[in-house]
C-alpha cells in the first residue's frame, strides 16, 4: 500500500510515507534555494528575489524532478541545479501573476505579495531577476551530466516558461477574462499551457539529465499532463471552497474576476470526478515502472487530496 498523511490507500503493494517523503524533499529543496541566492550588492533586488523565493510552498516541481531522475536512474545531485531553477522559473510566475496588471493579488503563500512589500518596479525586476538566473544555475551548477542531455533541459525550460508554454496560457487567460461563452477546450489551452507545461517541465527534464529513454520521457510526459491538468481543476475547486488561510491567498478570486474556471463548466462535483479520471490516468503510466514510480503514484494522489 501506499501511506499517505498516514492514511493507506490500494496501490502496489509497497510501503510508502508521502509525508516524510515531501518533509525531506522539501529540506533539500530549500536548503539548496538559500545557498544558490546569496545577498549582495544591489541588495534590494536580492532581497526581493529570495522575499518570494524562500516564501514556502509545495516544492512539488522541484520534488517532481529530483523523483523522475532517480526512478530513471540518476541522482539527487545531478537533476538538484534544474530543481532549482524550475522553483525559481515558477516563483517569476507568481510575483508576475500577482501585479496589478494580470491577476491583482495582495496575498501569496499567506505573505504580502512581492509587490506589496517593495512596490511594482521592483516586483518586475525581480521576476525577471529569477527567470534569467534560473537558467544560468542550470548552466553553471549542473555536474556529472553529458552536455547534449543539459542542452535538452535548458530547451525544454525555455519552451515551458515562454509563449509555447506558460507565457501563452496566462495571455488566453487574460483575453478571456469577464467573458461568458468561454469553451471547455479554450480552459484546457489555457492551463496545459499555463500550469501543466511547467509540471511538464519538471517531470520530464529529471529524466532527461538521467538519461531515461525515449519511451519512458513519452510515459512521464503523459503523467505530468494529467497531473498537471488535475493539479490546476484541483486549485479551481480550493478557489470556492477553501479559505484564505488555507490557501495563502484571497479565496474566491476567480469568480471576482469573472474567469472561466472548471467547476463553472462542469460544477464541483463532476470538476473532482475529472481531477480523479486524470489522476488515474497519470497513475497507469507508470505501470511499466512497477514499484520504482510508488513516489510519483503518491505525489499524483496528493494533488487531489491537497487542501492549498
């Protein structure tokens, strides 16, 4: 079985604690974000930079790809640099997504949002501070792993974060803004490319750095679109549902803002019903990885079980 928040549920068989598992993941994790960011001079965008970086969070991005690398054969220290920077590329999202002029937020991760504490001008910069350095801690800081396999990884973030992946969803995503007749398959474009490409992202580049083989990238990549469209059906749901202090943000944005969100589409229940069908889904791509894929089998449930 599979132990999750010490709560078994039917799986392979093997004995598996996901809260330890993300508890030391997630120690690492931030251990390695506090050394790669340094304060120093201008201090200010430095400050900025970690304000949102060391906030707290899941970590799961990073976790995914420290995961996918050791199930395909690597380490915890090749695929740590690009865990990183997935972290940092992901932070960059939310000190964006929060300005004023996208999604207009004061609170994130139950802290002010970074434009609140150091004002837009300052928020932008660090954003774009995160983006770039997260690309040259990939660069600088990756060892032990053949440079073809570092160049794919440096591609495959760039194509996640930019208008292919993250950057085209969140423009849909605005144009679609107070608009009534949005179409099902117009949310799906906006969140596989706004959230699921970076979980994409995550899943696929450890195996990458490891090696995995073609066959396996296609069955992780398929994983991680599941995963990341329930993840995001999951946060639409939270949005109505939970509170403030359990989401570390304002609850009930989406319907303020007028967005087109799955359970306006499909109502909650069937909305969790979907999250469910496509967790299960992403759980049988993992089935020619027999026990080795029990973390990432557990990480696919936490995204429907979570409450933040």
């Amino acid at each position: 079985m599979v132990v999750i928040d010490n709560k078994p549920t039917a799986q392979t068989g093997v004995s598996f604690d996901l809260t330890t598992y993300l508890e030391e993941r997630q120690a690492i994790v931030e251990a390695a974000l506090d050394r790669s960011l340094p304060v120093v001079y201008p201090e200010k965008i430095y400050e900025a930079m970690r304000y949102s970086l060391m906030a707290g969070g899941k970590r799961l991005r990073p976790i995914l790809c420290l995961a996918t690398c050791e199930l395909t054969g690597g380490t915890v220290e090749m695929a740590l640099p690009t865990a990183c920077a997935l972290e940092m590329i992901h932070t960059m999202s939310l000190i964006h997504d929060d300005l004023p002029a996208m999604d207009n937020d004061d609170y994130r991760r139950g802290k002010l949002t970074n434009h609140k504490v150091f004002g837009e001008d300052v928020a932008i910069l660090a954003g774009d501070g995160l983006l770039a350095y997260a690309f040259e801690h990939v660069a600088v800081e990756t060892q032990n792993v053949p440079a073809d396999r570092l160049l794919k990884v440096v591609a495959m973030l760039g194509r996640a974060v930019g208008a292919a992946g993250l950057v085209g969803g969140q423009i849909v995503d605005l144009d679609c803004e107070g608009k009534p007749d949005v179409s099902l398959e117009t949310l799906n474009f906006i969140h596989n490319h706004k959230t699921a490409a970076l979980l994409e992202a995550s899943v696929t580049s450890g195996a990458v750095l490891a090696g995995a083989s073609e066959a396996d990238l296609q069955r992780l990549s398929r994983y991680a679109q599941n995963i990341g469209l329930a993840f995001q059906i999951v946060d639409d749901i939270l949005d109505i549902t939970a509170t403030q202090e359990e989401l570390g943000k304002t609850a009930g944005k989406d319907l303020q803002a007028q967005k087109a969100t799955y359970p306006s589409i499909w109502g909650l229940e069937e909305s969790r019903r979907q999250a469910e069908h496509l967790i299960a889904g992403a759980k049988a791509e993992l089935a020619e990885f027999c026990d080795k894929a029990v973390p990432l089998i557990a990480l696919a449930e936490f995204i429907t079980s979570r409450t933040h």
